[in-house]
C-alpha cells in the first residue's frame, strides 16, 4: 500500500509524468524573439487547460525555438478529426495572424496541432505570413 502512495504522489504531486513538450510533432523552425516577448510566451506554458465541449486547448512554448503549438485533443479516443489540413490551413493562418500577429512579426512561430485520431499539425505560421491580416 506504501508503495502505491508513493508512485501516486510522484505522478500527482512531484510531477514525474512525461511532459507534453517530449511528445510534440518534429518541427525544423528555429526562430528567435526579443527578451521581454520570450519571458511574457513562457507563461502560455502555465496556462490552464482551456475545457471545450468535445476538446482541450492548450499550449506549449518552446523557447529554444520561439515555436508556439497550440494543442487541440479530442476528449474521447473514439472520435475523429473529421477536417483537411488543405481545407482549413487558411482560415487557421488568419485567426492565428489575428491573435499573435504582432508577435508573430517579431520571430515567433505559431502552428496548431490537432492531436488524436485524424489529426494533423498545420504548417507553421511565421514572420512574413500575416502581412496584411491583423
């Protein structure tokens, strides 16, 4: 019984699970952000779990390379993405633009991973991409 307690309270409390950053799809974008932007992009990785109807949002910043994922998991391994990358990738790119556009423009990359059965990670949205949309 001793023993469950202890593994129990280094999954709850230590924080001994993986984190989500180790299990992010591969990326090659390297940017870079200035100082005050990289320390205000770290708090999205305290951000609470955002709890949608039939999803979670959440973020993960990874600083080394100024890459933002925006997580969207399905609540339930029965269901399914039921979009296209190509069908959506626009209407993505311009609500990511209208969102962080300005940091975007500063060297912080941004895409959406869909995660779960039938998802995809949209392409990453960066300096360049939002000209004109914010």
């Amino acid at each position: 019984m001793r023993g469950v307690v202890a593994v129990l309270l280094c999954l709850g409390i230590v924080g001994c699970q993986s984190s989500l950053a180790d299990k992010l799809p591969a990326s090659d974008y390297q940017g870079h952000v200035p100082d005050e932007l990289n320390k205000d992009l770290l708090t999205f990785n305290d951000a609470p779990v955002q709890s949608l109807r039939g999803e979670t949002i959440h973020y993960v910043y990874e600083e080394d390379k100024a890459l933002l994922t925006i997580v969207r998991k399905l609540r339930s391994t029965r269901w399914n993405w039921d979009m296209n990358k190509s069908d959506i990738s626009d209407d993505v790119r311009v609500f990511t633009c209208e969102q962080l556009g300005p940091a975007i423009d500063l060297g912080l990359g941004v895409r959406t991973w869909y995660a779960g059965s039938g998802g995809f990670v949209t392409d990453v949205v960066q300096a360049g991409d939002c000209d004109g949309l914010y």
